[in-house]
C-alpha cells in the first residue's frame, strides 16, 4: 500500500504501511501497537531524545573515521542529530516509556528518525534505506544494549545537574532565612516535647545543610553513571564494534555532551550490570525522604493560625477550603510531600527492575529510565516551588516564639550545673503543676539568686553552640 498519505517499509514480519509524513519507520508502528501502555511518549523526556542523539552523532563519528561509514552518510547523520539535540523532530519519538525489549522500540525510534532526517539531508525521500539505512548505518557498531544504557546515563546525568542546581536554589533560600531569624528565640523539641532553646535561625540552618550534604551525594552518584559501556555491542563482548570504537566513540560523546566520560574497563559487566542506577536512585530516595521531613517541620510549625504552634507564618498562596472562609493550608509543603512520596515509589520500581535482570542484560531498564527522570524532575520542581512559592516568604511569629522561651519547662536543663538534676527536677515539676516559671520557683526556694539567673538564662548562653550571629 503506497499513496501520498502513506509509504510502504518492509521488516522481518512483513510489508506494512507508514505514514508519510513521519520521521518514524515501521519498527518504531510496531512499538507503539505492541505498547500502549502508559500513552505517555518517551519524548516527555527531552533529555533522553538528546542523549541518544548524542550517541549517535559519536558513533558516526567514530565509524567515519574508522573508515566503516561514508563520510557523506556520516556528515547526514551527524546533521539530523545535531537538530534534534537543539530540540527538533522530538515529537517523533512516539514509543511507550514502558515497553518490553530493553529499550530496543527506542533505540530503533532513534534510527528510524534519524536516518530518515539523514536522507533528506541528502537530498533524498523518507524511506529511501537503500542509500542509508537505520540499522545498518545510523546502528551501525552498535546494539540497543550499549547505545541505549549510554544514552540513558548520558541524559540522567543533564537531568541529575539540573536537579542539583534547583537543590542550591533551595538551599540558598534556608540559609537566607537562617540568618535573618539569626536572633529569634524558641523552644527546641524532640519527640514532640518542649527541650531546651535554640534560634529559629539554627532550625532553618539545619534545613540549608542537609541539603548542601545532599547535593554532595548527588553528585556522587553522578560520577558513577560516568562510565559506559559504548562499543560492547549485544553482551559487551563488542562483536561486530570495529577496533578502537569504543575509544573513539566515548572521546567523541564527550566533546559533543561536555561530559567526562569513560569507558568502562569490562564491558560484559559493564552491559549487565545497572549498580550505577540503583545508586542514583538511592540518592533521590534519600533526598526525598529529607525534603518530606523538612516540609513536615514547615507544616507544623506553621499550624494554627490559632490553635497550633504558630511559630511561623508561610505565605498565603490561595484559598484553603470551599466551606470554612478564610482557611489558608499548607499546600507548597503538601506538593513536595507527595513529589518525596512518589520518589520513594520510584526508588523501590528501580530495585525490583534491577533485582530480575537475567545473565548479561537486565530487560527492565525502560521502566528505571522512565522512574529515574521522573524523580528528577519532579523533585528539581519541588525544590524550586518550595524555594520560590513559599520559604522565602516565611515570617516568623517573634513574640510568640519568645514566650514560650520564658514559659518553657525545658530551660531547667541549664539549671542543671548549678543546682544539680534532682533539685532542677523538683523545680520542674512545681512550675509544671502551679503554672510558674522555673526561675520564679528556682528563686522562690533560694536555689539562685536572681543575678545568677540573668546570667544562666542569658539568651546567647543558652543557644551558644552551633548559633548564627551574636545577641
């Protein structure tokens, strides 16, 4: 069947028609019949599309200079994918995100786009493979299972940065907020109990640091997904990889994607093995689980306006309920709590892909492609919503927060050098059940006089250690 609305392409199952206007060819129909599974593309991530453009555009190269790939098809093939690296035909890459066969419906996508770009390029029609063909030229030196991991770990490591950069945005706005709060007096708690003072300014300090340590492990994981197994081919035996493709292809891929790549020193293991995945995927539970913490602190403390702690104040960004007027919710920690539940989610998909993967190759790897991006670029929006919708606008309650300071029963423990634990104890106590402070029932019994009260319960003496800025 053949018209202006169609072309004819032709694979192992036979004779099927293509529409003409695509870039796809039959293996990439056949993909998208064989799995609609989530209706959402591959090219929802734009990373992906440009890594595997990446590659190719490298092993191109290498086959050209190599003298397996005629430099006219190599300067065509090179052309298409430099256009689709600065966004172009993205929306040709149609095949599910999930799909069986270890990515191959993306890797023969990737082809099929690219040669088909090629040949017009070349000033011939859609479909011509006589004159360059996807697997045996766009293919050529490679298999889905060198080129596709590559690929994948080329775009995780663009996603990866970008998420890192939204974590020091974030971070930059805690630490802005630590030191304006640097003077700001409350009560310290554990387990939900009153504990001893400290600054608002330490708490939101402790928010900036976790993720500085975080953006560390990232960047470690990062350093792991480095290494590729490029010219290993089907098992990472490097069959039908010409001599010092693997070579040439990773120095190339590294010019063209700015990355520091290498090439792993055994390709089988490297071919199986998707340890590197697994880390990456560990880190972003890891933040995840943070950033959940931190957004449940941000609550919290926020509760009221009434009838909770009332500590702090974040800024009202819309209505909070369809029947109670004036409601105000928490809605930006809600967001990231949810983006930190899904990242969780994610993380045990990716351990459970990478448990059943079978001697030298693990099938699975689609789905932890389609987790991993996922959990990075939800998580980079959480982290600069979080930043820009609500921690900059966080005011903080001072006259509140100092009360409790002075009504605390917790500020005994300073009490404790002094006049020991069991008399600290007892003075506890007494406040506790006649609703006295502890310095007025310290003094009252003549325990300290009220000089060296003043000079205990001194503000810069009872939150000296780890303090942001002076009293």
């Amino acid at each position: 069947m053949a018209d202006d609305l169609f072309r004819d392409e032709h694979d192992l199952l036979g004779d099927h028609p293509v529409p003409s206007d695509a870039y796809f060819g039959l293996h990439t129909l056949r993909a998208v019949q064989n799995f609609p599974i989530t209706g959402t593309p591959i090219s929802v991530h734009p990373d992906l599309i440009d890594g595997l453009a990446a590659v190719k555009q490298a092993a191109a190269l290498a086959n050209r200079d190599l003298g397996h790939l005629d430099a006219h098809k190599a300067d065509a093939i090179v052309a298409a994918c430099e256009e689709i690296r600065s966004g172009k035909l993205h929306d040709q890459f149609v095949v599910d995100v999930i799909q069986g066969g270890a990515g191959t419906s993306t890797n023969m996508n990737a082809n099929e786009v690219i040669a088909n770009r090629a040949l017009e390029h070349l000033g011939l029609p859609r479909g011509d493979y006589r004159h360059l063909h996807p697997l045996d030229d766009v293919n050529a030196g490679q298999s889905t299972n060198d080129a596709y991991p590559t690929a994948l770990k080329v775009a995780l490591h663009l996603t990866a940065h970008r998420l890192k950069e939204a974590m020091a945005i974030l971070r930059h706005a805690f630490a802005t907020k630590a030191d304006e709060f640097a003077d700001v007096i409350k009560t310290g708690r554990t387990q939900l109990q009153d504990a001893v003072p400290m600054t608002l300014g330490q708490e939101f300090n402790t928010y900036a640091v976790m993720l500085g340590e975080d953006e560390q492990r990232l960047a470690e994981a990062c350093a792991l997904i480095r290494e590729i197994n490029l010219g290993g081919t089907a098992i990472g035996t490097g069959l039908n990889s010409p001599p010092r493709y693997a070579e040439l292809a990773c120095a190339y891929l590294s010019e063209i994607t700015g990355i520091p790549l290498s090439t792993a020193s055994d390709l089988v293991e490297a071919t199986q093995d998707v340890g590197s995945f697994v880390q990456l995927s560990g880190v972003l539970r890891r933040i995840a689980v943070k950033l959940s913490k931190t957004c449940n602190d941000l609550r919290l403390l926020s509760s009221g306006p009434r009838a909770g702690f009332a500590e702090i104040n974040l800024p009202p960004v819309q209505a909070g309920s369809s029947i109670m007027p004036g409601k105000v919710n928490p809605v930006i920690p809600e967001v990231v709590n949810q983006i930190a539940f899904k990242a969780v989610g994610n993380d045990i998909t990716v351990t459970f892909a990478a448990e059943a993967g079978q001697l030298q190759l693990n099938a699975f790897e689609p789905v932890i492609a389609h987790c991993l991006f996922e959990s990075l670029t939800q998580l980079r929006a959480g982290c600069l919503t979080l930043a820009e919708r609500c921690v900059l606008g966080i005011t903080a309650n001072r006259d509140h927060l100092r009360a409790t300071v002075e009504n605390t029963i917790g500020i005994v423990t300073a009490l404790n050098p002094h006049i020991g634990y069991a008399q600290a104890g007892a003075a506890a106590q007494e406040a506790l059940v006649t609703g006295r402070t502890v310095a007025d029932v310290v003094l009252a019994q003549g325990l300290l006089t009220q000089a060296d009260l003043d000079d205990i319960l001194r503000p810069e003496a009872l939150v000296r250690s780890g303090s942001r800025g002076s009293w």
